[in-house]
C-alpha cells in the first residue's frame, strides 16, 4: 500500500496525535515560558500570592494550548465521522 493510501486512510489518527502534540506543546511552551512573564504582570499589579500567580498561569496557558490545537481536533473528528459514514465500516 503507498503512503498516500495509507495516510489517507489513517488521516483522523494522524491528525489527532498532531492534535495533541500541539496542545502539549503550546501548554508547555505558555506555562513555562510565558507563564514566569504574566506572573509578574500580576505580581506588579499588587497581588503578591503566589498560588494565584500559579493559577493565572496554568489557566492562561491551558487556554491557548486548547486555542492552538482545536482546528486539528476538529478536522481529526471530521474525518473520523466521514470515514465512518462513507468509509464502508
């Protein structure tokens, strides 16, 4: 089988792992590295408790992790639903 076949045939999978390398990505990347700037934003703005900072952070980053990989998800559930409806299975 060549791998256009295959990879057409296995496109929702594909596109789901991709899904969640770049929530992981972009989680990890916002929290770690951007997550130490918004604490101090907040921090600045007179609130000195740290497990708020935390929070801010953890929350802001899993926001734009789900914001980056939401088009991926849905495109994996797409082609997950047309296979299944037009796929013969």
């Amino acid at each position: 089988m060549s791998f256009y076949r295959w990879a057409m045939r296995n496109g929702a999978t594909i596109l789901f792992v991709a899904s969640l390398l770049i929530f992981a990505v972009s989680f990890a990347a916002t929290f770690f590295v951007y997550g130490s700037h918004l604490g101090r934003a907040v921090n600045e703005e007179g609130i000195t408790d740290e497990k708020l900072s935390i929070f801010t952070s953890f929350w802001g980053a899993f926001a734009e992790a789900a914001s980056s990989s939401v088009w991926s998800f849905l495109g994996a559930c797409l082609l997950y639903r047309f296979d299944r409806h037009w796929g013969g299975k």
